[in-house]
C-alpha cells in the first residue's frame, strides 16, 4: 500500500510502500542495466541547481507554470512560521535555486565547457518537481522519479542510441503485455528558437510511449546541438556536441503496471524480471543484413 500526501489534500506526492519500492527499484535497475550494456557510465546529481544553471536551459522562459523554486527562511523577522500550513510571502528569502523537472539537466551541467567524444553515453536518475495544474496520483505527482540515458556527441551517435531504445522500449512493453502507442509530441527547449522550432515542424524531435491514449510512460527526445551550445559542450572537431536522450517516469510504470496486474505487484515483480530477460536475449542476436534499426523513425 502506498500513501499518498500533497497540499491541501491534493495526492500529488507518493510515499512508496514495501512492494511498490522493490518493483520501482527493479525497473529502475533494469532500465539503468540497458544504458550500462550500451557503454553508458553512470553519474549522480543533485535534486536542485542553482537558478542560473537552469536558467541557461530556458527553464523560466519555457515553463514557469511547472516551475518550483527554492529559497531559506527569512529569519530575521516574526514571519518565518508556517500559517495554515503555509509560508507567507515574506517569510522566504530570495529563492537561488530551482527544482528541475527533467532529469538529463544534470548531464550537460556535468559536461558543461568540457570536450566529449564522438559517442558518449550517460545515465542517471534524479528526483523532478513540476507544478501541475492538477494531480492524478502516480500517474501525476509533484515529485517523481525520472532514470534518463542521455547521449552526447556526434548527431549519428544520438541517432542510433534513440532508435535503439525505442526498440528496447517496444520489446520490453510487449512482453510484459502492456500496449504502448508511439507517438510524435513538442519539445519545448525549443519554443524559443525559431530555426529549431522550424525543424520541429518538418520532423518531430520527441516521442513519447503512451499507455491507455493519454499516460506518457518513457519517451525519446532529439535536441539536436541546443543543450551544446547552452553549456558550451564540444567534440574533438571543435563542433558543439549533439544530444538526445531517453526518459522514464518511474512511478508512471508502477502505475501502469498496478493496473495491469490488478494491484499484485508480486506478480509484477516477477513478470519485470522475466520481460528483462527476453529481451536482453532477443537484444543480443545479430539483425540479419540489410535490417534497419528497430524503431527507427
């Protein structure tokens, strides 16, 4: 049994239960396993960034409506304990950092004025907040879990790594039974870009993998060379780095995946593991000659 919490009575935040935790952990370890075969090596990062840092991302420009900031108590006055269950306006100092609500910020923050190779893969998980004009529970919290496997480097490189793992995604879902629609969606790094947003146009940059017509679960994101020049990423060539990366919503999955095992997550649990090793054996025979990429869009 899980608990869920929020402000005012909304159940916008999820305190995982015994079986609820061991199955996030599992998906967790399987999704990050996939990123690790694929050479990726795994890094750490912090549940908030300076507000500067995310700023260079167009974080407050793009999406302030889901936007948490962060700022200490103002101590100086009678103002700094809570009424009603809330701080006044007053009682917090200046907020200088920011509560990201992707998870791959952390991998260009990380690679930020340095020199990548041509195929660098990263993975990492991260706590992401976002304030929603309404929760839903799992499906739709405040803060969740987000795993993302994040390629840095030429453009082929994060080409390929995206329509691998589209495939991955495909392959896994169908053995666990779960049906997932593929399906085109805006990326908003580049609302504010026109020569990317024209792109965006001609070719969707961003997938996502729903489940039921209307829960995104993973997706696969193209940002072409934005979060390069934001953060000042090069390749040997001296060229700015190409990104993509690949995301999924933890507490999403369990959603999903209580609903389709009628809350017996045991079973679950079980059919995780047996999805993850049909796959990594479907994954590691050869595809015949002249076979494109699975997922490739």
């Amino acid at each position: 049994m899980n608990r869920l919490t929020g402000s005012d009575g909304a159940p916008a935040l999820a305190i995982l239960g015994p079986e609820a935790t061991r199955l996030v952990k599992e998906l967790d370890r399987v999704f990050a396993g996939w990123g690790l075969a694929a050479g990726a090596e795994e890094i750490s990062a912090p549940p908030l960034f300076p507000v500067p840092d995310l700023e260079k991302f167009d974080v407050y420009t793009n999406f302030p409506h889901l936007a948490w900031v962060a700022g200490s108590l103002d101590v100086t006055g009678d103002q700094f304990k809570p009424v009603e269950g809330r701080f006044g306006s007053g009682a917090v100092s200046e907020a200088r950092y920011g509560l990201p609500h992707a998870t791959c910020y952390g991998a260009y923050l990380f690679h930020e004025g340095g020199q990548v190779a041509d195929d660098t893969l990263v993975t990492l998980v991260n706590r992401c907040f976002r304030n929603e004009d309404h929760y839903g529970g799992l499906r739709r919290l405040a803060s969740f879990q987000m795993r993302e496997i994040v390629a840095l480097g030429s453009f082929p490189h994060t080409q390929e790594v995206l329509a691998r793992f589209t495939g991955r995604i495909q392959a896994f879902a169908a053995a666990l039974g779960i049906e997932l629609a593929k399906v085109p969606a805006g990326d908003p790094f580049f609302r504010n870009d026109g020569g990317r947003a024209l792109m965006q146009k001609l070719s969707p940059v961003k997938y996502e993998f729903q489940y039921g017509g209307d829960l995104a679960i993973a997706s696969v994101n193209t940002h072409r060379n934005f979060f390069g020049e934001r953060c000042g990423i090069r390749l040997a060539s001296g060229e700015h780095a190409y990104t993509a990366c690949v995301a999924f919503g933890l507490e999403r999955w369990l959603a999903v995946l209580t609903e389709h095992f009628d809350a017996d997550l045991d079973a679950a649990l079980a059919a995780v593991r047996k999805a993850e090793k049909v796959t990594a054996e479907a994954a590691e025979v050869p595809a015949a000659p002249g076979t494109a990429a699975v997922g490739a869009s």
